[in-house]
C-alpha cells in the first residue's frame, strides 16, 4: 500500500489519506506508458476489424454512446463474450479493445464490446444503468446463446 508521507494528514480510507487515495486512481500517474499500450491496443483492433466481419455502433439505448460491436460467432447459440472496456469509467472507447474480440471469434464464440456515457458526462448511476442496458439487450438479441 501507498500511503502519504504527510505525518497530519486526514485519512479518509483504509490508512489512506486524500493524496495516498489519487496515487491509487490516477492511471496517468502510475502508468506512464499507457499511451504507448493504448496505441498498441488501438493498432491491434484496427487490424482484426479489417478482418472480422463485424457490426460495429449498434443502438442498445438512445444516449449517443450506447451503442455496441458484436463479432458474431459460429452459430446462434454459441456462447457470448461481454466486455466492457475500462478506463475508470471516463475512457478509452470500445473500439481499442476490439483485439480481445479475436480468440473468442476463432473459437466460435460471439462477441460484444459495449460502449456507455463517460464521466463527467454522467454519473457512475447512469453508467451503471447503461451496462445493466447493455446486457439485457445482448440476452434478448441471443436468445439461443449457450452462455454469457
């Protein structure tokens, strides 16, 4: 655990104080390298969605951001891989991580990568809302499917 070298500082949770807390969520901070691994990500989907036969932007709800790709699988009942990207719920957007689409695909599976309104566009509710959106809509687009 990082804590903070303030001696007087307030805690606020777990022996952290507000400054230990940011250390822990600031991805800007701890990772440094993550535009390197984003665009990384972001190449590697790239090339499989110039090869995947893909449906990309579908509506599961009427916010401009809820919207989702479905990699479709071999049949109608095969099994569904759900990811939802994350980012501490303010970003990156779906389709850096269509990449991870791959090995379900060639595997027969389906696979759907929703997006959702970000922070501080809305609250963690809403964002909460738009996932539990997301999988009810991808349980009635599948009826069939094995598992999800």
């Amino acid at each position: 655990m990082a804590f903070s070298d303030t001696a007087d500082a307030e805690i606020l949770y777990r022996g952290y104080d507000r400054a230990g807390l940011e250390a822990q969520y600031n991805l800007r901070s701890s990772h440094p390298d993550r535009g390197a691994v984003y665009e990384d990500y972001r190449r590697r989907s790239e090339a499989f969605r110039a090869e995947a036969c893909g449906r990309y932007d579908v509506a599961y709800g009427t916010a401009e951001r809820q919207r989702l790709d479905i990699f479709p699988g071999a049949t109608p009942d095969a099994p569904i891989f759900l990811f939802f990207h994350g980012g501490y719920w303010r970003a990156p957007d779906k389709s850096y991580f269509s990449f991870l689409a791959e090995p379900f695909c060639r595997a027969g599976w389906t696979a759907v990568l929703p997006n959702y309104t970000l922070a501080p566009a809305t609250t963690v509710d809403v964002i909460v809302d738009q996932a539990r959106a997301a999988v009810a809509w991808v349980a009635a687009a599948f009826p069939k499917a094995d598992r999800m």
